[in-house]
C-alpha cells in the first residue's frame, strides 16, 4: 500500500525533466509577470540548480529531486495568489503543474508537517542565490544561461521508471533530513 505523498513523489519525479523546461520557459521567461514574482520563479529554478539544496541531488537520484520538484509548486501557488490572471494563463501550457498543484502541495504539506513553512521560505529566499557566479538578477538579462543550464541538467533527469518508483518507496526517508537543514537550534 502507497502512501498519497508516494503517489505524488511517483508523478512529480516522472514530470520533472518536462515539468522544469516548461517552468522555465512559461513562467520564467514571461514578461508580463511582476519582476519579484519572476525572481522567485527563477529562483526556484537555481534551487534546482544549486548543490546547496535541502535534499541534495547527487546523494541519491532521483530521490534528491524531490526537493526541486516541491520548490517549482510553490512558486507556481504564490503566482497563483498573487498574479490569478498570470496562473490562468500557465494553465494550457503547464497542464501537468496545474492541474495537480494544490494536491501534490497538500500532499507535501501533510508529508513535511511542521517543516513545511520553514521549508516553502527556503524557496523564497531562493531569489538571493547565486549559482556559477549568476545572480537570478543576472538571469533576467541571460535567460540563454538558464536555458543552457536546465539543457545539461535534463540530461540527469532522464530516471528510469524502476529508479522513480523505488525513490517513491524510499521518500519517507527523506523527511530527517527535511527537518535537520530546517529546523531551528
């Protein structure tokens, strides 16, 4: 028996190669969206990136995407609270995100507990990163560097359908570290 955050993990880990390009290239790259919206959105996208990350990617693929994954629905619930006309927009390009946003976030809420806020303002703060000497400012004016950057990285998200169900089995694993890097000492 699957637990609901497995399901998510299932869905969300098997979309993020696609999930990511098209966050990039709909919400990131849309003009019209308020710059500070656009900065979360494109710091999310450096959180992706940066190996600073809560779940780091590297230790355990796919499982350490689990944390981006999360990070791109929160920005897209925050566009969708403070820019509803933006949000419908996304809607026809970013079916995927959207049509499951606020279950895959209840689900990570549930998943994550008292983790979960301290959680979603790391991914604010992800504005205020900095990767390859790149500022989410400097991507702005770049957004060829971003390209190139989730380019390389769509090459690590190609998982397996075996490797993404067995990090699906294996997320609860994950919820120690969720709470190491964001609990307050």
């Amino acid at each position: 028996m699957t637990t609901p955050f497995e399901d998510v993990t299932r869905r969300m880990l098997s979309n993020l190669r696609q999930d990511l390009r098209d966050f990039l290239h709909v919400v990131c790259d849309d003009q019209d969206l308020d710059d500070a919206l656009r900065e979360e959105a494109i710091g999310a996208v450096f959180y992706g990136l940066t190996p600073g990350d809560v779940i780091p990617d590297s230790s355990n693929p796919p499982l350490g995407y689990v944390d981006d994954a999360i990070a791109l629905r929160i920005v897209l619930a925050e566009i969708e609270a403070k820019a509803p006309a933006a949000f419908e927009r996304y809607r026809d390009r970013l079916p995927d995100l959207c049509d499951t946003l606020h279950e895959d976030l209840d689900s990570a809420r549930a998943f994550l507990g008292d983790v979960y806020e301290p959680f979603v303002e790391r991914v604010r703060q992800a504005k205020d990163l900095a990767y390859k000497g790149k500022t989410v400012r400097d991507a702005f004016e770049d957004p060829a560097f971003l390209d190139e950057e989730i380019t390389v990285l769509s090459v690590k998200l190609a998982f397996k359908d075996e490797a993404v169900a067995g990090a699906a089995r294996k997320v609860s694993t994950l919820l120690p570290q969720f709470r190491q890097k964001l609990t307050k000492r």
